[in-house]
C-alpha cells in the first residue's frame, strides 16, 4: 500500500511539475537512444505510432540507463521495440507482425545465417562481430516454427568468453530479423590477453587440489527387486561458479549478475561523445517521435524524484534507490502524464 501510495505522489508531482529544470537529459537521453536505435533497424513508414521510457539502476557503485522504445502502426498488427542503453547499445529488439504464411518457408538456413550476420555487423560494429562463432548450430537447426534461431559466442584467442552468447532470430517466410537479444551488451567487456597460463593436466591437478574428490555413500530403490542399494562414490562439492586461475592455479569463485542492466557505466564525456555521433550519422526523428520527446522535456529528474519521496516518507532514512524507471500513464485520469517508479 505505501508503495502504491509513493507511485501516486511521484505521479501527482508530474501533473504539475512539467515546466521543472531538470528534463534537458531525458529527452536528450531518448533523442540519443531513438537514433542509436534506428542505425540498426529499419523502422516502417506506417508505423506511427511511438512510445518511449527508461530504466535506471544504482546498485554496487555501478549505474546504467536503458531505455525502452516502441513502434507501431494505427491498429497494432505490427510492432517493434527495442531496449538501447545510454551510450547507444543496443541490448534487445523485437518484431511482431500478423502475417499469413503458407507452406514452409522459402528462407534457407544458410541465407538465414548471412541476414543475421549482417545485422549483428549493424548492431556491434565489424570488429567486435568479427570476434562471434556460431554455437548450437545441430540444437537450433532443429527446431521448428515461423522462425530459425542462431546463437552466436565471442572468442577471444580461441578461448569462448562466458555469458557472451547472442541470440538472434529469423522469419523463415520473409528473411526479417525478427529478435535480437545480447543481454549483457550493456556490459564495457575488457578482455587481458591469455598470457602464460599452465597446461589442462596441471589445471585439472590444481581444481582438484582446491575442491578434491569426497569418498561418499550414495543409494537409490530399486523398485523391481525392492530393494535399497547403497554404493560408494567418489564426488567433488564445487559448484559451476567455482574454477581455478589458468595462470596461478589458484581457486577463484565466479560471481554472474542475472541483470542485463547493471553494466560498467562508460565516463560522461564517452557517453556524450556517442550520442553526438549518432545524431551525425541519421537523418532525425519521425513526428511521432519528436512528439514523444516535446512530452518528456522539462520532467524533473530521477535524482530529484528521490529526493521529494524521501521529505515526504522520512522513514526511507538513507535507505539507496537501486533503480528508477520512467513511464508514460496511459490510461486513467493522469492519462498523458509520466510518473517515475522508484524502489
């Protein structure tokens, strides 16, 4: 209920606060984003129809901006939404459209590979999709439906680079890439050079130095003879996040954030860099799009959305927002307003 109840306060203030200093970011933020965005997909003529908002998240000295953009036609038969961070990465884009399809498709893999390639060059630049293999060729290949799925990896010296992997998704009937997903795109990856690092052997001798194998009894029922059978094993206790140093082989604990969102935060000045760039490279915003931007501009800021909230509930102390997100109201009596979402 309190909850509810800040949403509404951080909803009010918006009614009334549209003229505050503090908009010059978000609409120069979702201009930067919209561009950055249309640079790699090619957005219908017909679909006039334009939303946009954004994420921002705090946690453990890390911050990160996404926005999230959306196009569609009059009647919603078509729609495409994409999700573009603050330096202009694009980290997701979707495609729906209604379409009858008969037969198989005409769409061969191979053509359906060369499309996703060629959008992946779009979307990460030559050189970093030049760093991507193809992975579960046999297990996507066998899948079946309107779309053909490709996943790719980034290998770096030969060497596979964890929680790298890119899914992206082609229409069988049409050629279009229909979904793109690099989740931790949002992520400024600085890979070392491998270096001197020891052999498998002396590596599979130092994990199982730092995690050795337990003589241990394990049983399972028999339910033809029923009867309990207890036989002993040899078992290792580490986890899949636990590994050992390639070059020290000492025991290392590898830690995964399941949030595509909270990346390394480029400095300002490359972030502003790329926004400029990208206004260079494209040619400007469609009506619907600078509508969008004219609703946004002049909105007070996230920072100072906490800020009220905690003069009006005391009892946050200093508790840290770890992220803010803001949307446009839609339906209701603040229909056409924007409200900032704070936790």
């Amino acid at each position: 209920m309190k909850k509810a109840a800040c949403w509404l306060l951080i909803g009010a203030m918006f009614a009334s606060a549209l003229t505050t200093a503090f908009g010059a970011s978000a609409d120069a933020g979702m201009e930067a984003a919209i561009l950055a965005a249309k640079k790699v997909i090619e957005i219908p003529k017909d679909y006039t129809e334009f939303s946009g908002s954004s994420m921002e998240t705090d946690r453990e000295q890390t911050a990160q901006t996404v926005w999230e953009l959306s196009w569609s036609d009059e009647k919603r038969t078509g729609e495409i939404t994409a999700c573009v961070t603050g330096e202009g990465t694009l980290l997701t884009m979707n495609r729906y459209e209604q379409a009858e399809n008969q037969g198989l498709g005409t769409v061969t893999r191979a053509a359906g590979k060369k499309s996703a390639e060629d959008f992946l060059k779009k979307a990460l630049g030559e050189k970093e999709a030049a760093l991507l293999r193809e992975i579960n060729a046999e297990e996507n290949g066998a899948r079946r439906g309107t779309n053909m799925y490709f996943t790719f990896r980034r290998y770096q010296e030969g060497i596979p680079v964890r929680d790298s992997d890119i899914q992206v998704a082609v229409n069988r009937y049409s050629g279009e890439i229909v979904s793109f997903a690099n989740r931790n795109g949002a992520i400024d990856i600085q890979i070392e050079e491998k270096g001197d690092v020891v052999d498998k052997a002396d590596g599979i001798q130092a994990f199982f130095a730092a995690y050795p194998l337990e003589l241990r009894y394990h049983s399972y029922f028999d339910y033809e003879s029923e009867t309990l059978k207890v036989f002993p094993v040899y078992e290792c206790d580490a986890l899949a996040d636990q590994a050992v140093d390639a070059r020290t082989k000492e025991a290392v604990t590898q830690y995964r954030d399941n949030s595509y969102w909270f990346g390394v935060m480029r400095n300002e000045s490359a972030s502003d860099a790329a926004g400029e760039a990208v206004k260079k490279q494209d040619g400007g915003l469609s009506p619907e799009e600078q509508a969008e931007l004219a609703a946004v501009q002049g909105l007070i800021s996230g920072d100072e959305a906490v800020s009220i909230l905690r003069k009006a509930f005391p009892e946050l102390g200093s508790a840290p927002c770890v992220e803010k997100s803001l949307n446009s109201v839609k339906q209701g009596v603040m229909a056409g307003s924007y409200r900032w979402n704070l936790s």
